[in-house]
C-alpha cells in the first residue's frame, strides 16, 4: 500500500517522467550502496537481533513519513528522502531475511520455501496497491502510510515470538567488518556459481525496471486513470507473481532454472511491449498480469540458484553481493527509463528497454544457473590442525602454505586438470594468491602455495572448507604417488 501510495503520491506533486522514476531510484540506491556491509552484518551479529532493532526503526520512520503527508508538508525532496531512508532499513535486514529461510526448512525444501515466500510478499502486493486506492479516495493520501505503520507492529511481534535454531559456532574470534566484507566479495568474484546468477540478474533487472519506475505514468498520462486504477494495475502485477510462485514448484519439476529464466525473460517482452501500446485499462492489465508471472518466476529461479551456491558461513555476504547487483541493475535502469521517456516518450521507452532484452538472451545463454546441485556446502571439518613448534598470534601474517605433490609422468596432465579447481576454492576461502609450481630439477614434483593475510583467516579457512571441497581436494590427493602430500606453513617475520 505504501509502494503505490508513494508513486501516486508523486504523481500529484511532480508528475515529470525523471521525478517519478526517481522514487524507485531513491528505493533502489540504498541496496545498491549498503547491501555489502549488510550482509557482513547479518553474517557477523545475531540475525534476529538485528531484524528486530531494525523494524522498529522502520515503524518509526514510516509514521514519520505519515505524519508528514497528514499535515500537508511534503514535497519531492521530502518524500525522495524518507523513501531512501526506509530504503536503508530494508537493506539492513535484507540479507538478514534471506539467510534466516535456511534456518526454517531442510536444504531439500528450500526452493518450495522462497516460492512460498515470495508468494506471501505478492499475495501482499496484489491486495496492498487495490486497497491503497480505495484507502486513499476515503481517507486521503496519509491513510497507507499510517496503516503501514500499524501492520509493522505484526512484523516486530513475529519476531519477538520467534527464536532461532541453535547453531555450532565458530571457536575463532569474531571477523572484523571490514575483514568479513572484503572477504565476501573476494568469494563472490570466486565463486563461478554466484557469478552466473548475478550476471543474469544484472541483465534482468537493468530492462524489467522499466514498466516499474514508469507505471504510475502509464496509469495516470497514457490511460488517463486515477489512482484506483493504478492500484489495480500494481494488484494484477501481484495477482500473476503469486500465480507463478504456486505454480513453480511443479515447473520446476519439468524445466531446469536457465529455461524458466528465459521463459520469464520472453515475458517480460511481451509485457513491456503491451505496456508500450497500452491505451485502455484492459491492455494495462493483461500486461500487469504477464509482468507479475514473469517477475517472480525470474526472481524466485535466481534467488534459489544464488541460495544454493553458498555455504552458511557467507550466505549473508553472498546474498548481499547478489541484491547489490539486482538493485544497481534497477536503479540504473529506472534512471534510464526515465530519461528515455522524459525525451521521447513512455511507449518508446517501454519498447527500447523490450527490445534490449530481447537482444541480451542468447548472449547469456553461457552463464548456466544451478550447477551447484548435487553438491554439499556443509562444513567438513577435514583439515587437520596445523603442527605448532611454538603459539603464534593470530593476527601475524601474511602466511604462506605450500602443498607438495609426487606425481608419475603419465598422470600429470591429468593432475593439472584436477588441481585447476582449486585456486577458485583457496581464493574464496580467503586466499589472495594462488600458484601451482613444477620442479624444473625433479620430473613430477609440484608445489601449490597460497597466501592469507594472517594466521586467523588461515585457521579460518579450516574452517570454511565443505565436503564439496573435501571431494576435490581428494581427488587432487589421489594424484601423490604415496602417502599424503607435504603440508607446510610459514608466516613472514617483521625485520
């Protein structure tokens, strides 16, 4: 209800093209710019601590908000700022959120989970912009703001209620933000699953934007409608997001997550083409329709592929990285739609960002999505403790650790092609060098060595490894000629 409120609301008090957009900027820059820190934080501090001070702070904001729409004092300025301050609160707890999903179903649950949940949000979005018209026609623009204000309350009391599984902690001292920060996105650029998924969210999102930041002006200057018609159009949105989340489950039973990506993408042209030629309220909304199944079908397919990538030890950090892409896509995109609009009108904004769309599928078709499925990201814990002469304080470093192999001449090319893998897998972990050495004296001896700023973040890399992990490295191992490879550990001494 807030959502539209607040787009129809700046119809009213500055009805250009660029300052309407600016509301989904102003909603979409926050993710943009603080989802990384956020994720460190949620993976950092007690997940549900952290919702709860946050929804206060929200709750307490919004009737801000309310009470400044109520008095007749806001303005553009106004209204940009409270939605990009409540855009901060919802990327506070935004990874938050994501990560806790985990913590509520068992790993073969959690695709019907996020479909479940997201239906819930659209559920919301379908009922919340119908009601918001009729609430703003009786009882004026301030009414949505006051009655979000007021459902928060249930938010807050969810949480209260609910208490966490009990979780193995780490026996290491807690990370340092700036440390859990760089180390998330050092695992982001490594991890080849990730990366797919935030590749095609960033082309999604930059084009899907479009009819977003623009439908408040389709409703009100291309068919001439008052703010109950936008209201029903952002419901018929919500109507065909909850339809497809239902019906995911079963689709995903007979299509992998690239084809569902695409088939969602096609609907998005489709959508936004009809969003072009809409000039009654009838073609607005079979386009509503059609954009709210292909949303969420885009949506939940990504979120699961970015879900199922990560382990639980940067799952808030991991998901963070992949909302900051989704919401920089978006707000690049609502301020390029606007501007395109503002020179050359809604329709041809609308088929420009159809067409780029269009253009992009078959050039992402590399970008493969799920291809963790099958693998185990739990901790394996098969590192053995490191052989100490003497205690060595953890922030010493950088350290370095070698691993030597034996290897017979016919299986070298073989062990090259397995071993390859792992600079991913240490670089991700923490590692910020990787190299694999050959003897050049001594046919078939190999040494790989890696590089972490300290003691801690190699004692952490214990850790962090899991039995997908485990997997590879053994294979690696089954390459030594005999026994096990030499492991050796060295930190730099400060002359």
């Amino acid at each position: 209800m807030q959502s539209a409120a607040a787009g129809w609301l700046m119809t009213s008090i500055d009805a250009s093209p660029s300052t309407v957009a600016m509301v989904q900027v102003a909603s979409s820059v926050p993710m943009m710019l603080f989802a990384i820190p956020s994720g460190a934080l949620a993976d950092l501090v007690d997940r549900r601590r952290l919702l709860l001070l946050v929804q206060i702070v929200s709750t307490v904001l919004i009737a801000a908000l309310a009470s400044v729409v109520w008095l007749g004092r806001v303005t553009p300025f106004a209204l940009l700022a409270f939605t990009f301050l409540l855009g901060v609160t919802s990327v506070l707890v935004a990874p938050a959120w994501q990560s806790i999903v985990s913590q509520l179903v068992p790993p073969k649950d959690l695709g019907q989970a996020i479909a479940l949940n997201s239906a819930g949000v659209n559920i919301s979005r379908a009922i919340g912009p119908a009601l918001a018209g009729l609430v703003i026609v009786a009882w004026g623009l301030a009414a949505p703001f006051w009655l979000n204000a007021v459902s928060n309350i249930g938010v807050i009391l969810a949480l209260i209620w609910w208490r966490a599984p009990v979780a193995a902690g780490s026996v290491l001292p807690r990370e340092r933000m700036a440390s859990a920060m760089r180390i998330g996105l050092r695992y982001a650029r490594y991890n080849v699953h990730l990366r797919a998924t935030m590749v095609r969210a960033a082309a999604f999102f930059t084009f899907a934007g479009a009819y977003w930041a623009l439908l408040p002006l389709v409703a009100r200057e291309q068919i001439a409608g008052g703010p109950q018609l936008y209201g029903i159009l952002l419901g018929a949105i919500g109507i065909g997001a909850v339809v497809a989340a239902f019906a995911l489950p079963r689709l995903k039973e007979r299509f992998d997550a690239d084809r569902l990506v695409v088939a969602g993408s096609f609907g998005t042209v489709i959508a936004l083409l009809l969003f072009g030629v809409a000039r009654d309220p009838v073609m607005a909304l079979v386009a509503c329709v059609i954009a709210g199944l292909s949303w969420i079908t885009v949506l939940a397919t990504l979120n699961v592929a970015a879900q199922l990538s990560l382990p639980a030890w940067v799952r808030g950090r991991g998901l963070a990285t992949f909302v900051t892409v989704q919401f920089a896509a978006m707000t690049v995109g609502s301020l390029t739609w606007g501007y395109v609009a503002d020179k050359f009108g809604l329709s041809v904004a609308h088929y420009v960002a159809a067409g780029g769309l269009l253009v992009l599928l078959p050039l992402l078709r590399r970008w493969r999505l799920e291809t963790t499925k099958g693998l185990d990201l739990a901790p394996s814990m098969h590192w053995p403790a490191p052989v100490l002469s003497q205690p060595v304080e953890v922030d010493r470093g950088p350290v370095l650790v070698t691993i030597e192999y034996r290897v017979t001449a016919g299986d070298r090319d073989a062990f090259l092609k397995a071993i390859a893998p792992l600079e991913h897998e240490r670089r991700r972990d923490g590692a910020f060098e990787w190299f694999l050495f050959e003897d050049a004296a001594e046919a078939g001896r190999f040494v790989e060595t890696f590089m972490l700023n300290s003691w801690i973040e190699h004692l952490r890399q214990h850790e962090r490894a899991t039995n997908a992990d485990r997997v590879l490295q053994e294979r690696v191992g089954s390459f030594h000629a005999t026994g096990a490879p030499k492991v050796t550990h060295l930190i730099a001494i400060d002359l």
